[in-house]
C-alpha cells in the first residue's frame, strides 16, 4: 500500500473511531450501530452480522478475504482506499447489543449467521444490499464484493477465462466479440485439469448467449438468478449450478480491469 493511500484511510478511519469505539484489526474494523453511519462518511463497507464469538470456516473466510484486499491495495489498478471491511456482533442476551439493528435488516435469527450486507458511502445504513446466497465461503463472497464494488478481492474461478472474459466485455464491436469466443474455445482446450475444462465451458455459453441477446444478457441473467436463489424455492440440487454461474457471469459484469489484461 503506498504511504499516500495509507494516510487517506487512517485520517479518514481515525475520524470514525474519534466518534465511536472502533478498532482495526487485520483489516477488520468491530463496530456498533452508532458508528456506521460515520464510517459512511469516508467508505464503502462490507458488513458482517455475526454472534459474539464466531468460529469455523465462514468466520476464516471473512478473515482472509480482509487480509487479501490489505495486500490487493499495493496492486496496481486493484485500489480502492474507500472500501472497508467491518463486523458487527450481535447478542440476544445479558448485555444485548445491536439487536435492533439487525431486526431492521431482517438478520435477527443467529440460525442464520454470518450475514453480510453491502453498505455504500454517504447512504443510509437500512439501504444495505444484502447477500442472498447460500455458499458464505472466501470464493463466494468474494464475487459478491465484486459484484457491489468492482473491486477483485481474489481471482475467481479461472484467471485464464478471465482475462478473455474481460476483452470481450471491453470489445467495440460483435467481430471482434465472436472472435474472442473462438480464442475462449481454444484457451478451454488447453486447460489440463478436466474440471477447469468443463467450467470454461461455461464461460463459452455465456459468451454464445451474449453475440445472440446482446451484452445486457450478463446483468439481466445475473439478476434473475439473483431472484430465483432469493425467493427460498431453489431445490438444493440446482443451487449450486445457479451459484457457479454467477461466479462466470461475474467476471462479465465486473470484469478485470484493461490495466492487468
């Protein structure tokens, strides 16, 4: 991170956490409700609604996924200084703390935790975008931080398709576009793991249905798989299909950026 970008977060942060108890910690920062609407003020948060004392995968996850866009800010092209990561602990007994505010987003039921939520700067916090997925592991919040803040926290599925997902976006024209298809056929041919072979795949199907629909396709696909995962009546068997896709679809609607092609 350079000393520049370093400064802009620490006066901003530090003007939060003159306001409210806050603290930083591995790129982390433990806050109330009370304290939001001053972080708003300066950044983009992705917010974390948990228990008290959190453990196991998803906790890690959310760890790691801090950790990892500390190192992305040194990365040319991959800064945003105005995005943080914050968690904020709810308790439903003895001392009770922030119980209101997750009843007002709808994450009162610990059954259900972590919940993550999206809050953009300047916005009220009851606006948050909230995350509807099943899958809470490192790759799949990772597309949704993608998704609300362009900001590529970790590669995604296949850094290779990526990057030809990403000149397709950025072509002016359908030759072009259909010519990068056939380059997406030949780079899916060349993957040595079967796996990786059939997820590109995927990749080319996507890009098929966009020469056909037009390049909105990404995002209103992405939208109405958005919905059917939301609306609870997904059968357990066809989630994780939905899931991967908009994993693919993601690095359509939020490509790489040209500087790292």
């Amino acid at each position: 991170m350079t000393r520049a970008i370093l400064l802009v977060r620490l006066s901003a942060f530090i003007a939060a956490v003159a306001t409210v108890s806050a603290t930083l910690e591995k790129g982390i920062v433990e806050v109330e409700e009370v304290g939001l609407p001053h972080l708003l003020r300066s950044f983009d948060v992705l917010l974390k609604i948990d228990k008290g004392h959190p453990y196991g995968e998803n906790q890690e996850a959310f760890k790691d996924l801090a950790e990892a866009h500390e190192e992305q800010l040194s990365k040319p092209g991959r800064i945003r200084s105005d995005f943080l990561f914050a968690k904020m602990s709810v308790q439903n007994y003895g001392d009770i703390q922030n119980q209101d505010f997750a009843k007002k987003l709808g994450a009162a039921d610990e059954n259900t935790y972590p919940e993550y939520f999206y809050l953009k700067k300047g916005q009220d916090p009851e606006t948050a975008v909230r995350y509807t997925g099943e899958d809470k592991g490192f790759d799949a919040i990772s597309v949704f931080i993608k998704e609300q803040a362009g900001i590529r926290v970790a590669e995604t599925l296949l850094p290779e398709m990526d990057a030809v997902a990403a000149k397709f976006v950025y072509a002016d024209d359908d030759k072009t576009r259909q010519g990068l298809a056939e380059e997406a056929s030949t780079v899916a041919k060349s993957l040595p793991e079967e796996s990786d072979r059939t997820l590109a795949e995927l990749y080319i199907k996507v890009m098929s249905k966009a020469l056909d629909k037009g390049m909105d396709y990404f995002t209103s696909e992405s939208n109405r798989l958005k919905r059917m995962l939301g609306n609870g009546k997904m059968k357990k068997d066809k989630q994780g299909a939905f899931e991967e896709k908009l994993k693919v679809l993601a690095s359509f609607t939020n490509p790489i950026s040209s500087d790292e092609l």
